[in-house]
C-alpha cells in the first residue's frame, strides 16, 4: 500500500515524457508549427485589423484544394443548403416551380404537399407571399426558396393568378415535410421495356428505386433502361443497394482502398436482388459521375448488363465529412473506389491543378471524344476483364459497351439564340397556359399530342412569337435545319406543363438516339446477359 502513491507517479512521469517524445518526432511538428507563428506574426503586426476567423475560412479551402479536386471546406453557412439534396425530403409547401419573364411559374404539385391539399395547380403563377411582391425585376431566387419553406407546421399565405381566374387566389398553407425524390421519371417505354429517370443516390434513392422498377414491373416489364445520364452521384450506400437488386450472390459491387489496409473493404451481392431475371441497359454520359459509376461498374463488369452512351466523368475518390467545432465540415478524400474487376474510377489529376481537371469535359469535346468512340483515350496499360472476359478499360469513368455520340442534329444558329432566351419554354408555357382546360384531359403524352396542331403550324406560331417577343428574325434556311428539334422541343415541354416530367421523357425519348440504340440492343439480344463481346 506504501508503494501504490509511488508507482502510480512513476508511471504519470512516464506517460508525460513519452507524450513529449513522441510530440517532438512528429514530422508534422516543424510545419504545424511553422503555421502558427505565421498566423500570430500576422495577428500581431499587420498594419490594418485582421479577423481570425476570416483568415482561416479564406485558407482552408485554398489548403484543401492542393490535396485533390474533391477535398473541399464547407462554411457553415452553406452546409445546409449542400446536404439538403441528398437528405430525400425538406419542409415547405410541395411545389416545383421555375422563373420566366421575372414570374413564378409552379410547374409541378409534389403529391401529398401542402399545395396539392389546398387545389393549387401547375400553371399557377405565385405573385406574393406573405403579402409582400415576389413578382418583378430583381427577384432573387434564393430568396424565394427562404419564403416558400421553413420549419415543420409554419403557416405561409401564397398570392396565385391563375389563367382562368378573374382576381388573384389566395392559399394558406401550413408548410409540411415535401419528399425529394430522386426518380425524375418512370414509364413504360412499350409493353416489355420500362424507362426510369434516376437523377441522384441521396438517402431516399434506394427506396424509390425499388418501389418504381416494382411498378413497371408488374404492369409487364420485363426489361428496364435505367438512365443516368447527368446523374453526379451522392451517397455509395443507394448505388450498392440498387446494384444489389440485379446481382447474383458474392458478385462484387465495389472495393474500396484506403491509406491502410483497414481502409480496404469489398461489398458483394447478397443474391436477393428481385429483378435479377430481368435485362438491363444503362444509359451514361460524360456527367454521370461518383455512384453512378458505382453502379454502371458493377453491372459492365459482371456481364450483367449494357452501358450505352459515352464515358463517364471519372470521380472515384471517396470523400468522409468531418464537422468542425464551429459546425462548418471539411470533406477528406480518404479512399478510392475499384469496381469488380479492378478499374479505378478515378480519372487522373495533379494536385493543386483544379483548373485543369475541371476544364476536362469540356477538352472532351475539343478533341472530339463526345462525337467519336475512336478519340476516346485508352490506357494499353490498364486493360481489365470482366467475368466472361470482355476487356474493359481503367484510366478513369466507364467506357461504354455501345458508344453514341452527342446528337447535334438541328442545331443551328437560329436554334441556339431561341434557347439561349428562353423562348422554347416561355413559347410552350404560354401555349399550355391557354389552352391547359382541355389538355388537362390528356391521361398520357400521345392523347396530349394529338390535341396539338401540325407541326408546321406549331413551328410557324413559334416562328412568329420569337420574332415579336423575342426580337429574334426568322432566318428560314437555318429554322428549316432546326425544324424537328425546335417542334419537338416545344411538344416536350408543353408535355411538361401538362404531364409532368414523365411526359416530357417520354415525348424526347422518341428522338433520342442514346434512347433508340437501347431498345435496338433490348430487341436484338444484345443486353441478353451473361454478356459477351457481340453487339449488332
């Protein structure tokens, strides 16, 4: 008992100078420490005031920035708004809505919102909130998005003039939980292909996905197209789990390598997938990034699926949020994503060249790879098979089983400027707009097709609007070029107003080649699986 208070000094001595050894072989030390007296020099002699705290929110993204493209500091301020796509549902009154002519057009009525319930309508145009004007020159959109949402059980009065009102309407609303969902849009293509939209993994993904390909097929599909064009990706855990739906079991999904090899894990299948009976074709392109490339993956590399489109964007870092005292966050690359047979999604980069790497979608098309399979760079020394032994291809993105270029059929001068001003989607609200009592009646995008005119009469009305509108002269050579695409432009998103976005794709996807070429592979067995290299 005497000797128990000496020994327990012995070893607090000891922790002490082993703490203080181990601190002084730190070969971060001298750099920790050259920092901090930068930092206090500059606090204590620098001519004017400094704030501190500005200082460091100035320095850490330029800190981060030399690691990698993805690392990357988030204020506080902005974190919310950063997560809040991903996060699957928000609290406001349940509405999608765009700007045109400094108006509030609600496009969409979210079912089961606060809207919905109370008998707003797409179309509706939002003059006033809570009283006060939104509508005008120097409305700001965010500051629309602060008005419309809030907390959960808030109340919000909403001004509406409506095409078939008289006087403005007036809602009051109580704001409630509005889900995000993730499934732009979902149909069936013919009797035996169903079409699905997915336009980001957020925490919702998965769910939506399960009960939207359930959907189509019980009313007959017995193939899907699951397009991901544009899709950047978000949370890896949807893209496994959606994987994991037309999977066999062990077949791998995704490995992941770190900086130890306790960083290193691999994820399969579990063999419960309900649609591994079913064909797949994945729709990509130079945008589909992240877990969308997680996704298209694991199906190219075990056979079980076709990748049509153009190479993917090439984002394979994986990044781990870590929140700050002052509930700002920083994102840390900490490991790379492998698919199954061995590719590194990660296209190359030189730390502390951000610019470089983010000009590189846009030196794609300068060198011809967005309208040509030849121009695509392949690494000899990254050449990987997939289980049936078709060559795949690292070197950064998915390289696409069936290539398609980027269709600029139609697309002229006169094209350009009509939807660079915005004149297609005004032309075709305003058309919705007034004649929307009877297209209401449309219960599918061909019914509401056949209401419309002929096509030279709807491009010629077109035609005239731009000119007196828009101040843009019709120049008949070049409208005679674009005619197709300016007639189905305006049919889509009129489909738009009416239908929603389900109407709208299915309206463009009868002219999309990426589209077309999928349901030639579907018809020809060329998505039959297990794969092979044989495509017609």
């Amino acid at each position: 008992m005497l000797w128990l208070p000496l020994t327990a000094a012995i070893f607090l001595i000891a922790g002490i100078a082993l703490g203080s050894y181990i601190s002084t072989t730190d070969t971060n030390l001298g750099a920790r420490h050259k920092l901090n007296q930068v930092f206090d020099i500059i606090s204590e002699n620098y001519v004017d005031e400094v704030s501190a705290d500005s200082l460091v929110e100035m320095a850490l993204p330029e800190l981060l920035k030399n690691l990698d493209p993805h690392s990357a500091y988030i204020p506080r301020s902005e974190r919310v708004a950063v997560n809040r796509d991903l996060e699957g549902s928000f609290f406001g009154i349940g509405i999608q809505f765009q700007m045109m002519n400094d108006t509030l057009y609600v496009l969409e009525v979210i079912s089961g919102g606060a809207a919905e319930e109370a008998g707003m309508l797409a179309g509706d145009r939002i003059i006033a909130v809570d009283g006060d004007n939104i509508a005008g020159v120097g409305v700001n959109e965010n500051d629309i998005f602060s008005r419309l949402r809030g907390p959960e059980g808030t109340p919000v009065e909403v001004t509406v003039a409506r095409h078939n009102s008289p006087k403005p309407l007036v809602f009051d609303l109580v704001r409630s939980q509005v889900p995000v969902s993730p499934i732009d849009a979902s149909y069936m293509i013919n009797d035996s292909v169903g079409f699905v939209r997915l336009s980001k993994f957020s925490d919702n993904t998965f769910v939506e996905a399960l009960t939207t390909f359930s959907q189509l097929k019980h009313l007959g599909a017995t193939s899907f197209i699951l397009d991901l064009r544009g899709n950047g990706g978000g949370y890896m855990a949807p893209a496994v789990l959606v994987a994991n739906e037309f999977l066999g079991p062990q077949d791998i999904v995704v490995s992941t390598r770190g900086r130890s090899m306790g960083d290193n894990r691999t994820l399969f299948a579990d063999g419960s997938g309900t649609f591994r009976s079913e064909k797949l074709v994945v729709l990509v392109d130079e945008f589909s990034a992240s877990s969308s490339e997680i996704l298209s993956g694991a199906i190219q590399d075990n056979d079980r699926g076709l990748i049509v489109g153009r190479r993917t964007f090439g984002k394979g870092l994986v990044q781990q949020p870590f929140e700050l005292p002052d509930s700002s966050e920083f994102r840390l690359t900490v490991q790379r994503y492998y698919t199954p047979s061995g590719r590194c999604i990660q296209k190359k980069y030189t730390p502390g060249h951000r610019s470089d790497y983010d000009i590189e979608v846009y030196d794609r098309y300068n060198r011809g790879e967005i309208f040509s399979a030849d121009s695509i760079p392949v690494d000899s020394a990254e050449i990987f098979t997939t289980r049936s032994g078709r060559k795949v291809y690292g070197g950064g993105g998915i390289i696409p089983d069936i290539f398609v270029p980027s269709d600029t059929t139609g697309v002229t001068s006169y094209f350009i400027k009509v939807a660079n001003a915005g004149l297609l989607r005004k032309f075709a609200y305003e058309y919705a707009d007034l004649n929307r009592d009877r297209l209401n009646e449309s219960e599918n995008a061909a019914e509401m097709l056949s209401k419309l005119p002929s096509d030279y009469v709807l491009l010629q009305s077109f035609v005239n609007y731009a000119n007196t509108k828009g101040g843009i002269a019709p120049r008949w050579y070049y409208i005679n070029i674009s005619a197709p695409l300016i007639v189905n432009q305006i049919k889509a998103l009129i489909a738009r107003d009416i239908l929603g976005l389900d109407g709208y794709f299915e309206v463009v996807n009868a002219n999309d080649p990426v589209v077309q070429e999928a349901l030639k592979q579907l018809r020809n067995g060329g998505a039959d699986f297990p794969l092979t290299d044989k495509h017609d």
